[in-house]
C-alpha cells in the first residue's frame, strides 16, 4: 500500500460511507487510485493550472492531478477556485 494513502488502507468496503462524506470521497479516489495509477491528461491539466505546490509532500503528482480534476468538475471558474483547492488538499492531505 502506497505511504501516502490517508484513507484507504485496502479494505473492501468504504469505512467512511455515511459518516463523513469528504473522507468517503478520498477514500474511494485512493482506491481507485491504486489500481490505475496516473493519468497523463490529469497531470498537464494540473500543471496548467496549479503551479509548484507541495511538491515535496510525498503524495504522487498524479493523485494531486485526479484530486484537482475531480474536485473541479463543479467549479464555474477554475482560476478562482485554485485557492479553494488548495485549502481542501491542506485539510486532509496537508
């Protein structure tokens, strides 16, 4: 299992279903995230937009990009909810 996992510890259920619906969120973004590694298109999107942030943290540039994507989906304006973003991933990964 991946260090940087926070959530999924390899369980075959979400132990944060119904109780906290970020950590479920997490936990099910990890689990996926162990099966298919990084995604290129995620990476450059990231990139795009989110320039040298905890990039010592030990967390994989992949996992940040697939957080950042999926965490934008609702977003109206991207640039604006960099900050947002940020502080999100502060919170549970910081």
């Amino acid at each position: 299992m991946s260090e940087f996992f926070r959530y999924f510890k390899g369980e075959m259920e979400n132990p944060f279903e119904g109780v906290d619906q970020d950590k479920a969120a997490l936990w099910f973004y990890e689990q996926g995230y162990s099966i298919t590694g990084d995604e290129r298109a995620q990476i450059d999107e990231y990139r795009c937009y989110v320039k040298e942030f905890r990039e010592d943290d030990g967390v994989p540039e992949g996992y940040k990009a697939l957080l950042f994507n999926r965490y934008m989906k609702t977003a109206y304006s991207v640039v604006d909810e960099i900050p947002a973003f940020k502080a999100f991933y502060e919170k549970y990964y910081g």
